[in-house]
C-alpha cells in the first residue's frame, strides 16, 4: 500500500541527487552521526543525573534546562538529514524492518521526551528518585531502540 510512495518518494530530485553523488550521502551521514553523537550527549547526561550518576552539583531541572538547546537542535539535524538519507534510498527503507521500527519509535521518544520527561524534570526532585530513575531507563531504552535501528537499517 506504502510502497508507491516509497518509489516517488526515492525518484524525488533531491533522492537522485544524493543517490548519484559520490560526495552528498556521505557528507550527510557524517552530520546525520555527529547530530547523534550530541542528542546521545544532552540524553546520556540528563538521564545518568536522573539515575544519581555524576554531575551532583547541578540540580536535574538546571542540567536540562542547560542541555535543551543542544537537544532540540540535535533533534532538528536529524530530522532534516534522515530525511535527506531516506530519500535516497527509499525503497529499500520500505523492506527494512529496523527502519520500521526507528520510525515508530522516533515520534514516541520526542513526545516522551518533551512531556513526561520534562514533566518530571520540572518536579524539581534535586536528587535520584524511583520516579526520575524509571523515567531515566524509559527515555534511554527509547533514544537507544532509535540508534541502534537506525545503525541496522546499513546492515539490512
């Protein structure tokens, strides 16, 4: 049923471009992995802070709130160049079971992230709690399900 779109989508100029350039695919995945490399760093040190690991001079709430920018941005340059990566290969995305997960689970990790998360942050709690722990390993497990689907859509 998707699959039509799938082929327009991958026969796109843009998808074209990318696909027969010797330079654009890698360039941009270099960005795609460097963006992931700072959303994994805004993530990896809320959510440790939120499990009682390192950084105890900071309250949770001030670390996030320092971390966002680079979240959100990090966030805004994987978007743009996934989407970018995805064009030029998508219909081989459309076969890819990691790809349908990734894609599921992206929209579930912003929306967990940008609600329940930054609900629990915003509580103020100034140490580790059972309810910052449980939201810690949510988040991670979400954020990490994305990476590691998406490093597997290379090898399928």
């Amino acid at each position: 049923m998707l699959l039509p779109w799938f082929q327009w989508f991958e026969a796109m100029w843009l998808g074209n471009a990318i696909r027969t350039s010797l330079w654009l695919f890698p360039v941009i995945e270099a960005v795609h992995l460097l963006g992931l490399c700072v959303l994994g760093g805004t993530v990896l040190i809320v959510d440790l802070r939120m499990l009682g690991f390192g950084l105890k001079r900071h309250t949770i709430a001030q670390l996030a709130r320092d971390a966002r920018p680079y979240l959100i941005a990090s966030i805004a340059i994987m978007l743009a160049t996934g989407s970018a990566l995805f064009l030029s290969e998508s219909v081989k995305c459309y076969y890819s079971q990691s790809f349908w997960v990734k894609i599921i689970t992206i929209p579930l990790a912003i929306l967990f992230t940008f609600t329940i998360r930054e609900w629990t942050v915003r509580q103020g709690a100034l140490d580790a709690t059972g309810r910052t722990r449980i939201v810690a390993m949510a988040s991670l497990t979400l954020w990490f399900v994305i990476a590691a689907a998406g490093r597997w859509i290379g090898f399928s």
